[in-house]
C-alpha cells in the first residue's frame, strides 16, 4: 500500500511539472528539456559504465549534453539582439559540439581505463540515444506546443490503456525475451486508447484550436498510432538496455518508478516521430 502511495505521488508531481512546462512556454520548455537530458545522460553513462567512467569524462559529457536543445533555443527563439549574433553563437555551439566528438574519441589515449572503447561508445551512445531525441520534442514544441501536449496525453494513455488491458486479458506475449510481461491484448488496448485520443482531440478541440484545426480526425488518429507503437519500442529498447546490463530499474530518482530513463523511454522514440509527424504535415499540408 505504501509503495502505491509513494508511485502515485511521485507520478502526480512528475505530470504536474511537464505540463506546468508545457502551459509556461518555450523558456521553461527549455528548462525541462535540458533538466531530462543531464539527468538521462548521466544515468545512462552511470549504468552502461558501472560507474567507472572518469569524473572528467562524465562533466564533459553532461556539458556537451545540453548544446543540441541549447542550439535549437537560439535557432529559434534567440537570445541575442541581431540575428548575425545569432548565427554567431549557433555556429560556435556547432564547433564546440563537433570539438566534443573528436575530443571524446582522443581522450582514452590520456585517461587509463579498462575499456576505453566501450566507454566512449556508450558516451557517443548516451548523445543519440537521450540528448537529439529530447532536442527534437523541444523542437516540436516550438512549432506546435498543442502536438506535444497531446503527444504527452497520448504516450501517458497508451501506457494506462496497455497495463489495465494487458492486466484483464493479456494471454499472448509480445516480446517475452526482452518484456515478459508486454501482452499483444496490452499493445492493442494502448494503440486503442491513442488514436482514440487523437480522433477526439480532432472533433472536439481542433476546430477552437489555433494550432490543431489544420488537422482532420484521420491525421491526428494516424499520430495516436504512431506514438503507440513508438511508445512501445521505446519501452522495449530501454528493456533491452536494463536486461543486457543485469539491473531491473535504471536508477532510483523517482521514488516507485526507478530511474529517469525508466519514465522517459517511450518519450525518446516518440518526440522525433512527432517532429517528423509535423514535418511532413507541413509538406504535404495534411
């Protein structure tokens, strides 16, 4: 019973601070984007390096981390007066980030460790894996913050959807070598539960919405079923993270859910779906 208490209190404030975000603007977006991805990377080089990755090493890379969000910010939005200062500081972040990955690759030859080549694979891994994908849903944001509150909605039903179906009538499994307890009955009560949301987002929301009304029950429909299979890969990748290394939650941040990356798995799959969701709307004008 306590362990209920506590996983739901710590899931109340985690939702309460993402949509805080989501309703501030674009500022605070940043902010929640570059707060997921210190916390995320250093997880992730903590438990693929079981904590022997060199202190510099890591700094370094919790540094290097926040300059693809950092880049996208200015790009957009700016934080200096001319747009040629802009650029300017843009082009010095890309340097700087082009710099870190040759560094990155250099540094095993000064700094002794036992495996230095994976290491610095898992670093260079932590950036793909956590930091452009977390960049691209603050990206998304910026061009349409509606999306990426239903993008949120979605991921967060799927989930729910899954569990309570998967927990009544889940009998077939859907990747047992990797999630035992994932049921293909889970899986489809989720995709159910996300194009559901996207159909009725359309009907009732779209037209009184200045971001949404370009989008028919169809379109947002389509996106509810991506962000369920992407959801679920996501979850999947992570799972097959955690089972590879031997751990069962990728740390202890949040009390009843483990680690950070155990609550933003999904996430990392979906938000550069959702970038590429908006991209190509935009094109083809769907």
């Amino acid at each position: 019973m306590k362990n209920v208490i506590t996983r739901s209190l710590t899931g109340i404030v985690y939702i309460g601070i993402i949509i805080g975000a989501l309703i501030a603007g674009i500022p605070w977006m940043l902010a929640l984007t570059l707060l997921f991805t210190l916390l995320a990377v250093d997880e992730f080089n903590r438990i693929s390096d079981s904590h022997r990755l060199h202190p510099f090493l890591r700094i370094l890379d919790l540094m290097i981390s926040c300059i693809p969000a950092t880049a996208v910010y200015v790009l957009f939005c700016g934080i200096a007066k001319t747009q040629a200062l802009n650029l300017s500081i843009i082009t010095a972040l890309g340097v700087g980030y082009i710099l870190y990955i040759m560094a990155r690759m250099i540094a095993p030859m000064y700094i002794k460790s036992e495996n230095p080549l994976a290491e610095t694979a898992h670093s260079l891994m932590g950036q793909f894996y956590v930091t452009w994908p977390l960049a691209m849903m603050l990206t998304a944001y910026i061009m349409n913050p509606k999306i990426v509150l239903l993008m949120f909605v979605m991921i967060w039903l799927n989930d729910t959807g899954a569990f309570c179906v998967g927990s009544l009538f889940g009998r077939h499994r859907l990747f047992e070598r990797i999630s035992p307890k994932k049921s293909w009955e889970g899986f489809f009560g989720g995709l159910v539960f996300a194009i559901a949301a996207g159909v009725f987002t359309a009907l009732y929301f779209g037209s009184n919405s200045t971001y949404l009304h370009n989008f028919s029950p169809l379109c947002l429909g389509i996106f509810g079923a991506i962000v369920a299979i992407k959801s679920t890969w996501g979850d999947l990748v992570e799972s097959l993270i955690k089972r590879t290394l031997g751990i069962k939650d990728s740390g202890n941040l949040l009390p009843g859910h483990g680690g950070i990356l155990d609550r933003i798995d999904s996430l990392l799959f979906v938000a550069p779906s959702t970038f590429l969701f908006l991209i190509i709307s935009h094109i083809f004008n769907i």
